[in-house]
C-alpha cells in the first residue's frame, strides 16, 4: 500500500489514494495506522478518490481516533500539492468534494496554497440551545466561565479570548470538557486565542477526535471569523500557531479565504507484515 506522509505547520497526515488501499479504512485500522508508535503515525488520514471529473476529486479526512471528520484546513493544501506533484491537475485549482460540501485550493507558488473555505457560519445544527447565533456567549466547564464565539466552517469551532497567557491555558483539561460540551452535539474544536494587535493573533487548538496539536487549518479559519465578528480584529488576520503561520481573509459576506504552506515529508510503500496486521 503506498502512502506519503505531509505536514503543514506541523500537523501532519498521511495521504492514500483509494484505488491503492486494500482494504475499507475502519476506524480500528484508522487507528493503528496514525499509531506514532506502531503504526506509520500521523494527526489523520486523507484518502483522496475517486477523480470525479476534471480538476475533482472526493476526499475523506479521518481523526487518529478513527472517526470521520468533516474538513480539514490544512489537509487540504497538502492534498493539492500533491495532486499536482502527480501530473493529476490540469491547471492550479482543485475542487475536493468533503462532507462539508466543496472546497477550492489554489496553488500560488511552491509550497504555499490559497483555500476557499466557503462561508462562515455562526449556529446551525451543530450547535445546541441557542435557536439563532452563539457570538460571545457563556459557557461554563471544568468550574469555570468562558466566553465562546460557534463557527461553522465546514466542521465546529468554540473561540474562546484566553482569560490567561495562552502558555498558561490548562488546555488538556478544559479542551476535552469543551469539545464534549452539551452545546455542541457533534463535539467541537476549541480554540484558545490572544489578540496581538488588529491584524495578528496567537492561538492554541485542541482538535476534536485529536487533542492539542500544532496546527488546525480550521481552527485558524474560526478564530480568525471571530476575531472579525466580535471586532477584535480587522482583515486579513495573521494567526500563530505553535507550527507556524496561516493568513485569513475574511470578506464581509463571511466567506473566507486561507494561505498557508504544504510540505512532502517523505513517501513510501507499507510492508507485508504491516499490512497483514491491519487485515486480521
């Protein structure tokens, strides 16, 4: 089974076609494979296929926990890039068909990759309780009170402006108490961020399905409509993550554009041993 493994700012994957897996990827199999210590290691799998039509293809994104995710932000440069690097693309776009509905990445030089995010939302059926919108609302976990703004990019996000320095942010004890909040019925992304000045942000994530990782495409994509929405900052916002740097456009019909970079790590093909474990 050939895979190659990417990074974008540190969050990584592991990218398969589906034609070269030999099996359906059961969220046990999902499992040992983004295994860091027995399996190849990742924060997820996208599985790219079938081709739809030009320029198209079906992506499927999983959490290392084995569950479907809707979206990934960074994910989806990688699988750009690497379309591209294969000869699959005619021109520099791709429209990847995701359980969030479809999402355009644009190659604009060698690393980098412009995402049409689509348009922001701010309640939906993803959030319980609050009929219209949830835009600096409260939230009580772990003993304490937060104010959290919902976005909907594609997957869930609770943005909360950190009460402490974002070091300090207890984030593996309130981050699995949020995610699993009553509020949102199919768990959320929780995002820690301080405001640097208008244009610049700095931000901490705990992934739902991952926990606190380097870097979250979406989760810089919310923070960022957030920051907008509730005045904070103006755009385009630079955000920080402990991985790196993404900028966000965000337009005032809400639709947002993301930029970030996308690396090959390396690529290769899985052993018989490997495979034959999976298959059991």
């Amino acid at each position: 089974m050939k895979f190659s493994k990417w990074q974008g700012i540190g969050n990584d994957y592991i990218v398969l076609h589906r034609e070269e897996v030999p099996f359906d990827l059961t969220p046990e199999r999902v499992r040992i494979i983004c295994d860091r210590h027995v399996g190849v290691g990742s924060d997820g799998i996208l599985l790219v296929g079938p081709r739809t039509g030009e320029d198209r293809f079906r992506l499927q994104i999983f959490n290392p926990d084995g569950t479907e995710a809707e979206m990934c932000g960074n994910g989806v440069r990688m699988v750009a890039r690497k379309l591209k690097m294969e000869g699959s693309l005619a021109g520099d776009s791709v429209v990847l068909e995701t359980k969030a509905g479809e999402i355009i990445p644009t190659i604009i030089d060698d690393y980098r990759v412009r995402v049409d995010m689509g348009i922001a939302r701010f309640g939906g059926e993803k959030l319980a309780y609050f009929p219209d919108e949830a835009v600096g609302v409260s939230l009580q976990a772990a003993g304490r009170n937060f104010t959290f703004t919902f976005v909907d990019v594609g997957n869930p996000h609770a943005v909360i402006e950190s009460p402490w320095p974002l070091e300090l942010v207890p984030l593996h004890e309130v981050g699995p108490m949020i995610e699993t909040h009553e509020y949102f019925p199919r768990r959320a992304n929780v995002e820690f961020v301080v405001a640097i000045d208008e244009h610049r942000a700095k931000l901490r994530v705990w992934e739902r399905g991952v926990g606190e990782t380097k870097a979250c495409g979406t989760g810089a994509t919310a923070t960022a409509v957030a920051l907008v929405r509730n005045g904070v900052c103006t755009s385009p916002v630079a955000v920080e993550l402990p991985g790196g740097l993404l900028e966000v456009e965000v337009s005032a019909d809400w639709r947002v554009h993301m930029t970030g970079p996308a690396e090959e790590i390396y690529h290769g093909d899985s052993s018989r041993e490997f495979l034959r474990r999976l298959t059991e």
